[in-house]
C-alpha cells in the first residue's frame, strides 16, 4: 500500500529540475503578461431609493416592486440620450476615436447596472484611466437621479393637474 507513494516520490525528487524548470517559466510568464497588460480601474456608485409613499403598500409585492424599479433605473440609465451626454463631454468620453452611435452602443455595454436588493442599486463603470472611470460613474449617478426626479416631479404634476380639473368639474 506504501509501495506506490515511494515509487511516486522517488520519480519527483529524479525529476526535480524539470519541476523546478516548469515554476520559473510560469512565474516569468505570469510577470510579462501581469506587465504588459493594461491596468483595469472599476469605480461603482451605489443608489438608495427611498419612496415617501411606498409601492409595496399599494401592490402587496416588494418583490415585484424592487424588479419593476431595478427595471426601470436601467432603462433610465442607459437610454440613449443619457449616454450621449457622457460621449458629448471630451474629459468623460472613453471613446473619443469612434463615432457617437458607435462610442454610445460600447459605452452602453460597458456599463452594469445591480438591483441589490432592499431599493439599493449599482452602478459599475470599468476603464484604463481611474479619473475617467470615477468620472463616468457619478456622472451615471447623477444623470439618473436628475432623470428619476424629472419625471416624479412630471407625475406629480399630472397628478394634480387632473386632481383639479375633477374639482373644477
């Protein structure tokens, strides 16, 4: 029964050049690439939503609610027309050789959106450069927010405008 694991160490300690041999070629190769590669920054801004009137009290769901607003932040956040105002600004733009549709459709992929649960939400936003990675991310955050609290304040005002017409009538 010992036989084997003796016959198993002998061959190792015979071969111990090649074993050796195969570490420091993996650690030179493991060093050029980790060199030669460029450096990936990732910067995330995490969102908290908080409603004054919650949607779970009104649907019985939070489920269902959470889905349907991580749903309707990621529409928000990579619509077309948010994303061209990042590739409109030169200090932001991580795209700045191709053209606009071309650098929106890339940015609009490189961009990840989270639900993690309980209305919080990320933003992830990867680039070579940190500043611009940085930049990019809260540029997101905000244009969310500001697209978020246009269209509340839009509902709101719909709201009350039909309220009123019923009083009126």
């Amino acid at each position: 029964c010992l036989q084997p694991v003796v016959d198993l160490a002998g061959r190792t300690v015979r071969y111990w050049w090649l074993i050796g041999g195969f570490a420091v070629v993996g650690g030179v190769l493991a060093l050029v690439f980790g060199v030669a590669r460029a450096p990936r920054y990732e910067s995330s801004a995490v969102l908290n939503y908080h409603e004054h009137i919650q949607s779970s009290i009104l649907s019985n769901s939070e489920d269902t609610v959470q889905r349907n607003l991580g749903d309707r932040f990621r529409e928000l956040l990579l619509a077309r027309v948010q994303l061209a105002k990042i590739i409109a600004d030169p200090k932001l733009d991580p795209f700045p050789k191709l053209a606009p549709e071309l650098a929106v459709d890339k940015l609009r992929q490189a961009v990840k959106f989270q639900s993690l649960g309980g209305n919080n939400f990320r933003i992830t936003f990867s680039d070579s450069n940190a500043d611009r990675a940085m930049g990019v991310t809260a540029q997101l955050a905000e244009l969310l927010r500001a697209k978020d609290k246009e269209l509340r304040t839009s509902t709101a005002q719909s709201t009350v405008n039909f309220v009123m017409k019923q009083k009126e009538e």
